[in-house]
C-alpha cells in the first residue's frame, strides 16, 4: 500500500481523536484534568483501560516473543488476574476512603512529606522511561513502514506525534481521555481480531488444527519448570501479580482513571471488568503469535522479536489488512502515550508542586502551571524517545518490564511499610532508602552469576527491590507514638 495512503489514514484518525476531545473538553477545568470531575462511566473506563494496559509493546512484542518463549508469557497473565484482585479489594477501598486525588497522598498521611514526594518521584520517573519507550516502539515501526519511504526524519515524526497528543489532552485530561481510550482499544481489538482470523484463512487451518501444529513446534509451551530460568513459572506468576499491584494499584495514571468512576462500587466492577477483558486478548495476542510463527516460513519471512509482526503484514498481507493493522497500531500507541503525559502532569502539580493546596494561586494561575509542565514532559518524552532510538533493543517489552523492576520497587516497599505495620519514620532517611533499593538490586543483578551460579534473576527482581526498601524503612522506623492516620488494613 502506498505510504502517503496510509499517512492521509493516519491524519484522519488523528482528526477524529480531535473531534472527541473538543466535545469531551469544553468548559473543563483542573477537576476534569485530573479526576474527570468523579463522574466517569465504569463500564468505559474498563474498556479504555485495556488499551492503556496493553499498549503498543503488547501489539508488538507478545506476538514476537512467542518463538522464543511459547505461550510463557500466560504465567504472568495467571498473575496478572491475582494482582487485580488485590488491587480491587485492598486498595482501592483505601483511596475512595481518603477522597484522594493522587493516590500518592496516602503516603503523605500515613508516612510524611518524604515518604509522599518519593513515592511521587518515583512514580515520575518510572512514567517517563516506561511510557516513552512505549511510544519509542510504535513510533519506530510507523517510522519504517511510512516515514522512511517520504523522507521524513524519525524525531520529526516523534515531535508531531506528540505534538498531536497534546492537542487532544492540553485541555480535557483524564475526562478527554475516558472517550478517547475506549476509541482506541476500540480499533486495537478490531484490528487483532482482523489479523488472527485472515492468518488463519491464509493458512487454511481451524483454531484446534493451528493448535495442534503450534504444538508441534513447541509454540504453545507455556510453563517453564527449572528453577534456575528466568521464566520459572512461579516466580513469573507471582511477579505478575506485583507488577499488576505496582504498576496499576500504585500508578497513577492508571488509579488516576480508576477513581475517576464516582463510587468504589462501580471502581472495583471496572477493575474486574479489565480483568476478563485482559484475559482474552492477551490469550488472543499469543494465539496470534503462534499464528505469525506458522506463517513466517512458509513466507520466506526472516524477521524475528518485534519486527515479525509488522514484517509480516506490510510484505506480505493485502492492503485492507495492511490498512487494519496501521489503524490498530497508532491505536496501541496513543493509550499509552497520552495517559502517561496526562498522569504526570497531575503528578507534579499535585504531589510535588502542590497546586491543589496553593490558597496563594487563582484558577487561572494553577491553569497556566499546569499547561507549563504538560508541555515539559511532551518535551521530556521527545529526548527520551531518541534515547531509544540511539539504543535500538531488539525486544522492547524486555526492557519496560526491567525499567519497572528498578522504578515501582521503592513505591512497593513505600505502600507496603504504610500498610503492614503501625510504626512510624525519620523522614529525613526515606529518599536515601528509596534510591538505596535500586542500586542494591543493580549490584545484585550485576554479580549474579558470581552469587547465584545458574540461577538468573527475571520479574523476581521487582520483589527484591521492594523487599529491601521494606527492610530499610523499618530500620529506620520507630513505635508510633499514636496509632496510624490510617488504618493498616483497609476493608473492603
């Protein structure tokens, strides 16, 4: 298909995305920026949630890493599901008691000023490298399936695709973002489905028959029973439930949309809602991937990890499917991009800047703070998306979920000393005892084949991180003098 077809289709996306946030984002103030105004609909939170969770490392990468891993990474999904039922019915009940904003406050309340701005901080960093080497990836395949062949540069097409994302969330915010994410997981799904069932048309084979070849093959593996393998099924279960507890209990761009639903009812009906949904189209996307394997080399198609699936499609399949998959794709992309900027703008301005308890600040002051920092970190993501480029990983998804091993671990041990013991902090040592965690997993991670022998370290290390800034926190803890501001176990 030709490439300036497929940038006039990506023009006209983005012109319908525009359409909704102009409708979503009139008269909208910093409430609706940050939390919706509390009047966001569970049931499409839960369904643009998918898109914000999945991504476009998902699109890309689970498909990929099938020919290396088989269906390895539905351990993680076995822990995915514990992890939203944590979050569902431990934590969320905790944030609709305190009426937060950012979820980051708790720690204010529960620990101090410290604890509270290096969980903010934390949480900052964490978005910034995870978000952009999300849109790293998906910018970095629309750059070669279009851009390349019109001549245009890869940090031009970066500076207009985040300059299209801040057309549509500079004003609305998270209540912009509700409509548009459910758009966009919208044409994601249509656009995955679109490519398993024409897969399966071109290999003439039947769901139980693609099966049974993929099992030949040793595709659809999915447990991993040595213990020394980074992929041990236990240890990739329970990392998948604490990446869901950090990465989306702890987050807050995704507790963000979460709390934007107006009772905790309708929140947890919308957490569990994106569990099902998460189920099926992970198992779909591996399905998919097993479907990308069979077909590669009967296509005479070389291209391995996150170049397979784009590989395949724009060389390979007709136009309208080449046309469903670009569609799919800026749709994986967006989610993940806009949300980030958006959380991290509420973020900063609450939790480190402290708009919202700025007596000192009219409306129309905080408004301009707050457009300042929206565009300070587009500006951020523009330089740490070229940062990627320069480094070129093979297998994104790899190195996201390593990024969040070392990033939400002191948010881990932060959440999890505020709520399994009643003692209380010097406050002055809990930035040194946040950052402390990191270095020692990088040290551990470094010498491990002096260490461990074998054994490797994989997901585990997000445990780790949290387990030792745990630890350091209670060495600098002491008995509360008066019982907690928070109780130690919310209830449901």
């Amino acid at each position: 298909m030709s490439p300036v077809l497929l940038f006039c289709v990506l023009i006209a996306y983005f012109g319908l995305l525009l359409g909704v946030a102009w409708s979503t984002s009139r008269n909208a103030s910093n409430d609706s920026f940050f939390i919706g105004n509390k009047s966001s609909n569970w049931m499409l939170v839960a369904f643009g949630m998918v898109g914000t969770t999945l991504s476009g490392a998902t699109f890309i990468s689970v498909p990929g890493a099938v020919g290396h891993d088989g269906f390895g990474y539905a351990q993680v999904l076995i822990g995915y599901v514990i992890g939203y039922v944590a979050v569902a019915f431990i934590l969320l009940p905790l944030y609709y008691r305190l009426k937060l904003t950012s979820i980051y406050h708790y720690l204010d309340v529960r620990l101090g000023r410290r604890a509270y701005q290096s969980g903010a901080g934390f949480f900052i960093v964490s978005r910034l490298l995870g978000g952009s080497a999300r849109l790293y990836l998906v910018v970095n395949i629309l750059q070669a399936i279009i851009l390349d062949s019109l001549g245009v540069p890869f940090w031009l097409t970066t500076l207009v695709i985040l300059a299209m994302i801040l057309m549509y969330t500079y004003q609305g915010g998270v209540k912009t973002i509700v409509w548009t994410d459910t758009l966009q997981t919208s044409c994601m799904l249509f656009g995955l489905v679109a490519c398993v069932v024409f897969l399966l048309g071109r290999l003439d084979l039947s769901v139980g028959q693609s099966l049974a070849q993929m099992d030949a093959r040793g595709l659809s593996r999915v447990f991993t029973t040595a213990f020394d393998s980074p992929s041990f099924f236990l240890k990739q279960i329970v990392a998948g439930a604490f990446i869901v507890l950090t990465m989306t209990g702890m987050d807050q761009e995704m507790m963000q949309k979460t709390i934007s639903v107006k009772t905790l009812r309708d929140s947890q009906k919308n957490l569990l809602t994106l569990t099902l949904i998460l189920v099926i189209v992970l198992s779909l996307f591996l399905f998919l991937g097993g479907l990308l394997h069979l077909y590669a080399p009967l296509a005479g198609v070389s291209a391995s990890g996150d170049k397979l699936f784009p590989a395949i499609v724009m060389g390979h399949l007709p136009a309208a499917v080449q046309l469903i998959f670009l569609i799919a794709l800026i749709s994986a992309l967006f989610p993940s991009a806009d949300g980030a900027i958006t959380a991290l703008t509420s973020t900063f301005c609450i939790d480190l800047l402290g708009l919202t308890r700025r007596a000192d600040l009219s409306e129309a002051d905080k408004l301009r703070w707050r457009h300042r920092v929206h565009l300070g970190f587009a500006f951020l993501f523009l330089l740490l998306v070229l940062l990627f480029k320069l480094a070129d990983n093979p297998s994104m998804i790899g190195v996201i979920l390593k990024l969040a091993g070392y990033t939400y671990g002191p948010l881990l041990g932060l959440f999890a000393f505020g709520l399994l013991t009643t003692r209380a902090l010097n406050d002055r040592w809990v930035p040194l005892v946040a950052i402390g965690g990191p270095v020692l997993c990088a040290l551990l991670e470094f010498n491990q084949q002096r260490l461990f022998g074998t054994y490797r370290l994989g997901l585990e290390l997000l445990i780790i991180n949290g387990i030792l800034v745990f630890a350091g926190l209670l060495a600098i803890s002491r008995p509360a003098a008066t019982a907690p501001a928070v109780p130690a176990a919310p209830l449901a």
